[in-house]
C-alpha cells in the first residue's frame, strides 16, 4: 500500500492500536486516542522491533 495524503489524515482507530503499513517497512501507527506516529520496522537478530521518526500533526 502507498501512503496518499487523504488515506492518512482520515485514519482512525477504535480499542486497540492501528497500523498502516507500506512496503518497505514504514508504517503509520494510529493510537486509541487519534495520535499518529511514523515508524519504521527494524529487524536485528531476527527480533523485530520499530524507530519512532516522528508525529503526524
């Protein structure tokens, strides 16, 4: 999925936490209360984990 402006500014979350991800390991994490975090996936030992980049105003 490729992010388009309109996709990420109208995404929402309900109970639990949302992630919009593209092909390449970047994804927008939406939280329960409408907050919005870049993030990338990063894969060391085989543990994956995630950078925060930075926040979606």
């Amino acid at each position: 999925m490729s992010f388009t402006d309109i996709a990420l500014r109208n995404a929402k979350s309900d109970d639990k936490q949302t992630k919009l991800f593209n092909k390449r390991g970047l994804f927008l994490l939406v939280t329960r209360l409408q907050g919005k975090l870049w993030c990338l996936k990063i894969s060391a030992r085989r543990q994956g984990e995630a950078a925060l980049i930075g926040i979606l105003t």
